[in-house]
C-alpha cells in the first residue's frame, strides 16, 4: 500500500507492474509507470505495445478515468 495514496502499487525493478487497480491497461502483464493528473506511461510485452499517455489538465484519481479508457481503445485496436 503506498503511504501517499493508500492504493496498492507493485514495483518491479523501477517499473511500476499491473495490479487489480489495472491503471497500466488490461494486459496482465503490462508495466510502466503512472503520475499525477492521470498520465499513464508503460508496455505490453505480449501485444508489443509502447505507449504514453500525459494530460494537460490535472483531476482528482477518484474521479479521473482517462487513461482507462484510451488505454482500453488502443487495445482494443491491437489485439
């Protein structure tokens, strides 16, 4: 659990690796890293997949879904 955020995170030399939150995209095994404002930053080694996402406006993690939806479209148009 992070002391911050009280949300559970899973590092993974440097990387931060997919959890049940599923903030890295729906591959399992998809790794990266997140940040304020909703930017979602990672791979898919099984799609071969690299992708950045950054926003130019900051919103509260609760109510920010962003990321999860485009992060959604783009694998829904590579798999």
């Amino acid at each position: 659990m992070c002391a911050i955020t009280d949300l559970p995170y899973a590092f993974g030399v440097g990387f931060e690796l997919q959890s049940e939150r599923r903030s890295l995209g729906p591959p399992t095994n998809a790794f990266g890293h997140t940040g304020s404002g909703g930017s979602a930053h990672g791979a898919w080694p099984d799609e071969r997949v690299g992708f950045s996402y950054i926003t130019t406006e900051l919103r509260s993690l609760e109510t920010d879904d962003r990321a999860r939806r485009v992060l959604a479209e783009l694998y829904n148009e590579v798999r």
